[in-house]
C-alpha cells in the first residue's frame, strides 16, 4: 500500500441528510422515544447514533403504542402502511426521499391510466416494497436482463417502466433497451429514476478505476448503492469489497496492492471513511489524496411538511 484514493463525490445524498435531520428534529420538537419504521437509511452506523439519541427502531407500525410519534424511512412504504398507522392514531413524519416519492407517483399515475407497470428493482428491498403496494396487481418486478427477455406481460399496448433509485446505471439502461426492443411502445418516466447521488458515486468509480489497483467501498451490506458501487468496479476489471468500517480492514489482504481507491455509498457517514482513511495513515501510507473535481452537487430536500406544524418549526429551522 503505497497510495489511498478517496472519490469524490461519496458518501451522504439529499435524501439521507434530510432523512437524519427529521429523526433528530423530531427528536428534539417532541421528546423521546420517536419511534422509526425500519432502518431510516441503510447503514447500522446511523442507526445506532440515533438509537443513542432516544429513537426506537421497529419493523412495523403495528409496534408502536397508539397515540406515538413514528417516522417513515427514507425508502418509502406502501399506503397500507399509512392507513395503519392512522388507525393506531400514530402521528406520522413521512421521510420518505423526494426522489422515491417520484417514482411512486409515476406508478399511480401509470396504472390509473390502464397501464401495466415494470419495475426494475432488486426483489426484498424496502424501496421495491413500497413501489410495488403504490399499485397491486399493476406493477410486475424484473430484476435482470434475463427477466426482461423472458418477461410475458398481459397487455403489451399499454406498458410501462420504472426504476428502483439505487441501481447499476450500466445495468439498468441494458434492461430499458431490452425491454424497449421487446415492447416498442412501452413508456417511462419523463426522467431517469436512478436517482442523482447513485448515478454520481458510481460515475466517479469509473473515473477512478484507471488510476487504482482495489476498491474499497464504505457501506452496509443492507445498502444498495453501496453494493452497487462494488459491481461498477468489478465490471471494471478492478477488485473491491464492501466495508463496513475501518474493523474490516485487513493489512495482509491489501498489502498486495499499490494503490487503493476509496468511496462511500449514499447512506454512509463520512465519518467512517475518515476513519478508514486514519487506519491507512496508521500503516505508514502518507499519499492520502482526493480523486475528483467535480462541482458540489448542491441538492437540498425540505424537511417533512409534518414538521413544520405542531410547534416544531423553530425545532427544524435550527437543525439545517
């Protein structure tokens, strides 16, 4: 190990940050305990910190008691999930990234339009779970290439695409050619799905790829742009792994290799690739540098409209 470099842009999008940020306005506007639904975003590190802070995670709406404050994860949920927690009288702080609420639009507004809608995504994520309940029995899951050549569909004149927002982009646009070949008439978006933060950190590896021997990818395993990052460097020809932290490291494993490139997926504090930056330093690598120049992606998502009405206006103002 000789050089370490760290891509940029990596690590947190708009949609995390504003995920965080209303756990811990909620946090401080109504006291703990806040309970959470699911993992607010995919990276235990996270977790824990607010954990430490008074939230509470659950797996469902169901296991809060009635009369509570939960958040929504930042991966959107099914409108089953909506009607529960109201039946439960739950005040409910939607987290939900901005970008999946997008796409869950473009699924309602495809299917009330008579559409059968695809949804290219990865079967089990929390984010393909609640597009697919936007419209049951109108959305069909592909999650490859193979899936999209095989695809039989009830009514090829009216159909329809969407994305997951956290994909290989090189991946993805094999399928959406594929399935236009297939079905010449099939609509999508107005704009691509994959969302801004996934399409940049995996850009920014394929820059990098030329210039490094290994790639070692911040993130948890839950985390599906972080994974994602790891296969845009294999498809490179480069090797990669995900890491958790700085504890996964491994001397013997790395020493092989001159020059290690670092990033970070989406949901991945950048505390954690500091710390994995310091453990380099620690093993004597001096040539810790910054690969990328490209301009601040500068994208910003308002906090929940719940939270700025029962008091907690001031309380998310002063957490920007």
């Amino acid at each position: 190990m000789r050089r370490v470099l760290v891509a940029d842009p990596r690590g947190f999008c708009a949609g995390v940050e504003r995920a965080i940020a209303t756990v811990r306005t909620a946090l401080a506007a109504y006291g703990p305990p806040i309970y959470v639904r699911k993992h607010i975003v995919h990276n235990a590190h996270v977790v824990i910190d607010l954990e430490a802070e008074g939230a509470i995670f659950v797996e469902s709406e169901l296991d809060v008691p009635e009369g509570a404050t939960l958040v929504l994860a930042a991966h959107g949920v099914e409108p089953s999930v909506y009607r529960a927690a109201s039946t439960r009288r739950l005040r409910t702080i939607d987290a939900t990234c901005p970008l999946v609420q997008k796409v869950h639009i473009e699924v309602r507004r495809f299917a009330a339009a008579g559409y059968t809608v695809v949804l290219i995504g990865h079967a089990g994520h929390d984010e393909v779970i609640g597009t697919m309940g936007q419209a049951p029995g109108s959305v069909l899951l592909v999650e490859t290439a193979g899936q999209a050549r095989a695809l039989s569909v009830p009514q090829a004149q009216r159909l329809a695409y969407v994305t997951q927002t956290t994909l290989s982009v090189d991946e993805t646009s094999e399928i959406i050619a594929i399935l236009r070949e297939r079905f010449p008439g099939i609509v999508g978006p107005r704009k691509d799905d994959i969302c801004y933060a996934t399409t940049n950190r995996q850009s920014a590896v394929k820059r990098m790829l030329p210039e490094i021997d290994v790639l070692l990818v911040v993130g948890s395993p839950e985390s599906s742009n972080s994974r994602r990052l790891v296969e845009t460097a294999r498809a490179g020809g480069v090797p990669a792994w995900l890491v958790a932290d700085e504890t996964e490291l491994d001397e013997d494993d790395l020493a092989a290799y001159g020059t290690v490139g670092v990033t970070a997926g989406a949901s991945t504090p950048e505390r954690l690739v500091l710390d994995v930056c310091r453990w380099f330093r620690e093993r004597g690598v001096t040539d810790i540098a910054t690969f990328g120049d490209e301009p601040p992606e500068n994208v910003f998502f308002r906090l929940p409209a719940e939270l700025l009405r029962d008091g907690a206006r001031s309380q998310a103002g002063s957490s920007r």
